[in-house]
C-alpha cells in the first residue's frame, strides 16, 4: 500500500481547516442534499465531503457509509488532495497503489474513487468531494466536469457558511457563530474536563455616543473594541458580538491567573484608545467572569445567563471599568 505524500503547505492547510471549526460539527442539509445529488448523477453506493486533518479523514456528509472518519494514511483523499484536479482510481484490486489497503481488501471494499479537491479562499485544499463504487467504473470527461462543479458548489456552501457565522461590521464571529464553536468547547471540556472561562462583556454609555456623535463613531467604536478583544486573547480563546454592545470571549484551559492577566490587557488597550479620543468622550466597560461547571451550567445558554447576571451587578454597583 502506497500512502499519499504529505504536500508542503500542510501546516497552513490545516491552520486554514481548523479556522472554519467545521471538524466533528452536525450533519447540514447544505452539504448532505450535495452528497444525494452525486450519488443520483453518478449512480454510485457512497458519495462524501470528506476533509483531511492531521491524521484522519473525516467527513461532514456521507452517504451510503457508517464510518464517520477514517485514518488519513489509508486514505484515497489524501491523495486527492495533494493535486491540481480530479483524482481518479478505475480498479483500486488492479492498483499497486490501493490493491492491499483495508479500505479495499474489508469494508467498504473500495474498487472504483473519484475525488476533487475542495480549496478555501486562499487557495488551501481542506478536502474532497468524492465518490465510490463497489466495482470498476470508468470515468470520463463528461463525469470530471460534472464532479468539479459540484466541489464547486461545496466551496460556496463553505464560504457562506462563514459568513452566516461572523459579524458583518467587526469581523468576529456573531452570536451563531459563537454557539456553534463554544457549543464545541464546552462538548470537549465535559470530556476532557479541562477549564472553561466565559468572560461576558458590555459596553457602557454606548447609546449616548451614537446619539451624539453618529453611528458612523460608534461603528468605529465597535470596531475597535472587537478588535481589542482579539489583540489581547490568546489563539485558542473565542471571541464574539452577540450583538448590539455585548461581546463575550471564552477562555479555553485558562486558570484565573490567566483570565486577569487578559483583561488587563484589555483594560490597558481601552484606556490608550481613550487617551487618543479628542470627540469628548470615553469607552467604558462592565463585565462578568464565569466559570464553567458542568454539574451547575446545563448548556451554554446557562453559562452566558449566569455571566451576564455578574456583568450587569457590577454595572449597578457602579464598577464601570
């Protein structure tokens, strides 16, 4: 068996991959109605989204298949994926490259592959879309075309996807977004059992600044703010607009050392944005930090009720900071 060649853009593939934080996310009609479709138009048993990680294949939609992943060094996408185009296996039995690979000698019993690369916006190939048959097929020209417009199509789903899940004027992800990717944070850390820190942040006195000054500075006002947030967090935090002037950043594996350490910096980039300002105002802030505890916080709905609750007694309490 012939294992696929690790391409040399591998460590930004990934990064792109995992900046979707689309691995192991629920099954979705956008992708599934795909997979249906390609199994319909090529009459074949098993038609994928499959995206390569580090080690695994794992696909977001799978038709006519059980396994939801597959290791990476049998897989036929990982060498999909290191090509420009199709990648196309008539006889995997009669190709000494797959002909004593387990996906081929026991289930699924891989006999014909097509796959074609799905690419990011920045060029970055995540996986495939493909398809797989039982027996030898050919494959033409007609087919080939037919199966890169339907990666085509995946790519679009992805695409929008992402932006159905940021916010249009920061940038960062919005209130879907955020559910989607805590909503996995707090899935690993209930396995894991490793910390979860919610800090849940409101701006003060934000109306007045729209009020007078127009939405065009409060817009810039935001802007920065999220942005602050971002600058001051670390690469495996989470940082969100709900909307409106409530953002929230989720601290994954960080001890309260850690989470005041942050908001100090956050504290010290608002004051320096504030020493900059000549329109006669200040941003301020409150906010809560919660915790979170499984056995107290059902779901992530309770973790931002609770954090929420501390934010606003530190606001009547006059702790504007």
């Amino acid at each position: 068996m012939q294992s696929a060649a690790i391409p040399d853009n591998d460590t930004r593939r990934l990064e792109t991959l995992r900046s979707l934080n689309i691995l192991d996310s629920k099954p979705e009609e956008r992708f599934d109605r795909l997979t249906r479709l390609a199994m319909h138009v090529f009459d074949v048993p098993i038609a994928l989204v499959s995206l390569v990680d580090t080690d695994r294949q794992w696909f977001k939609s799978r038709q006519g298949l059980d396994a939801t992943e597959t290791p990476r060094d049998i897989s036929f996408c990982g060498h999909a994926i290191t090509g420009e185009g199709a990648f196309v296996v008539e006889d995997a039995s009669a190709d000494s490259r797959f002909a004593d690979n387990p996906l081929v000698t026991s289930d699924p019993g891989v006999r014909f592959y097509a796959g074609y690369p799905i690419r990011y916006l920045d060029g970055n190939v995540l996986g495939t879309v493909c398809i797989i048959d039982h027996k030898p097929r050919q494959f033409g020209s007609r087919d080939l075309l037919i199966l890169q417009d339907l990666a085509t199509l995946v790519e679009h789903e992805m695409q929008a996807m992402e932006m159905a899940t940021l916010d249009e004027l920061t940038a960062i992800n919005n209130r879907r977004g955020f559910f989607i990717i805590a909503g996995q944070a707090l899935r690993m850390s209930r396995r894991k059992d490793f910390p979860l820190t919610l800090v849940f942040i409101d701006l003060n006195r934000f109306k007045p600044i729209n009020d007078r000054f127009g939405h065009a500075e409060g817009d810039r006002v935001l802007k920065f703010f999220a942005g602050a947030l971002l600058e001051v967090s670390r690469d495996s935090d989470i940082v969100a607009r709900l909307g409106g002037d409530e953002f929230v950043l989720l601290l994954n594996d960080a001890n309260d050392d850690e989470v005041k350490t942050v908001m100090a910096r956050f504290r010290e980039a608002v004051g320096e944005y504030n020493r900059g300002l000549e329109l006669g105002y200040a941003v301020a802030f409150s906010y809560g930090v919660v915790r979170y505890n499984a056995a107290r916080h059902e779901d992530l709905d309770a973790l931002l009720a609770e954090g929420d609750a501390l934010m606003y007694q530190r606001k009547r309490g006059g702790d504007h900071r």
